[in-house]
C-alpha cells in the first residue's frame, strides 16, 4: 500500500512545520508507520472497551444471582 503524491505532500507540510524536511519516500514511510501506529491503537481500544463490557456484564449477572 501507498500514500498517494497529495497526502505525501500534505504529510509533509505538517512535518515540516516540526522541523522535519523528509523525503518523499521519508514521508511514505512515516505516513505508513502512523497509519499502522493508529491502527493497532484503535484494535486495542476495541479490546479493552469489549473486556470492559463482559466485566460489567458479569457483574451484572452475578448481582442477580
């Protein structure tokens, strides 16, 4: 997968307003990484949240009881 030739120079424009003057293929990777990096933290936000569910489910149940 690849970022196209607009997001590239959108991602760096924002770098370079920290102060990072990357590459096309500099930017190719970071924007990548990122992509990857918000993707495992929203899975494990999804994790956490369905974890949290069942717990309050069985809380609920064993109240019951």
């Amino acid at each position: 997968m690849r970022l196209s030739s607009e997001r590239i120079k959108s991602l760096q424009a924002l770098l370079k307003d920290i102060g990072l003057n990357y590459t096309d293929e500099q930017a190719q990777d970071a924007g990548m990484a990122i992509m990857r990096f918000t993707r495992a933290k929203l899975q494990r936000t999804y994790s956490i949240n369905n974890e949290n569910e069942v717990k309050d489910e069985t809380n609920v149940t064993e109240t019951k009881k």
